[in-house]
C-alpha cells in the first residue's frame, strides 16, 4: 500500500468487516470521561484500571444537514450490534424510571463492559453551529430519546 503521509507507510489494508465507522480503545479513562460529561442521558462512572482493562468504544457517525430529529439509517448488522451487542451496560445498572444511574461501579471488571457501542448523531451541517448528540449503549434509550422503525427492501424479479 502506498501511502502519501509517511507515517502511515506500514499501515496495511484493511482485512475483515466492519464493526464501526471508529473504533477507540480507551487505555487511560479519558475518553470515558468525556463520554460520561457529554452523552445524552446519564453515563455510570467507570472505575478500573484502564491500562490493564480497557474499554472499546464503536463509535457510529450519523449526520444530517438537517435537525437532529431527522431519520437516519442503520444497517442490519448495525442495528444488532446495538440491540443484541455485547457492548450493553450491565442491568444491575440500569433503573427503569431514570435510565442509568451515576453510580460507582466498583464491581469486578467482569460486570463491566468492554465493549460499548455509541451513536454519534451530527446535524445541521450546513448551519453556523454543527449539532452534537453522542448516545453512549443506544438500545437503553429506545422508545425514549431514540425510536427504532425496520425497514425492509423487497425486490422482485420480473
């Protein structure tokens, strides 16, 4: 592969498929801090050792030059990572009446994700100020801040 920035000269092509639009492993706790002061909805506090035991965020982009309230569309295997994911929070963290709680979760690492899935929904585009929603584990905040629609293609040969 060539590359024009030399500092990419080893980089190789990509061989797989996709997880996300960027995938981030957080080796510090600094991006889940970030996460936890600018998601919508409430983020739990996460204590671990970051450097031992980090977490991988899959960080999904969807934009819009219009409205943040504007449809957007999700793939099939998009849709079942965030439905079905392993990248879900714990339910002993979640309460039904205020979605997730701030809480200390100093529960051993393995009731604790390593893996989360987030929406990152950017709008308005074209105006002065961009938008920025960040939906950190989005299926707790179905029928609520987010509504999930199937869509399905049917195509039929003649």
């Amino acid at each position: 592969m060539l590359s024009v920035a030399t500092h990419f000269d080893g980089l190789s092509n990509w061989v797989g498929r996709e997880t996300a639009d960027l995938v981030y492993t957080d080796r510090t706790g600094t991006f889940t801090r970030y996460m936890t002061q600018n998601c919508v909805g409430m983020f739990p506090i996460v204590t671990r050792n970051y450097s031992t035991h980090p977490i991988e965020y899959y960080l999904e982009v969807k934009t819009s030059i219009l409205g943040c309230s504007a449809l957007f569309y999700m793939s099939n295997s998009q849709y079942k990572r965030v439905s079905h994911g392993r990248s879900r929070f714990p339910r002993s963290c979640i309460d039904t009446n205020i979605g997730l709680k701030m809480i200390n979760m100093a529960l051993p690492v393995f009731g604790q994700p390593d893996r989360v899935y987030v929406i990152m929904r950017v709008y308005n585009l074209m105006d002065d100020e961009v938008g920025l929603k960040i939906y950190v584990d989005p299926w707790r905040h179905k029928g609520t801040k987010l509504k999930f629609k199937a869509e399905k293609w049917c195509v039929t040969a003649t």
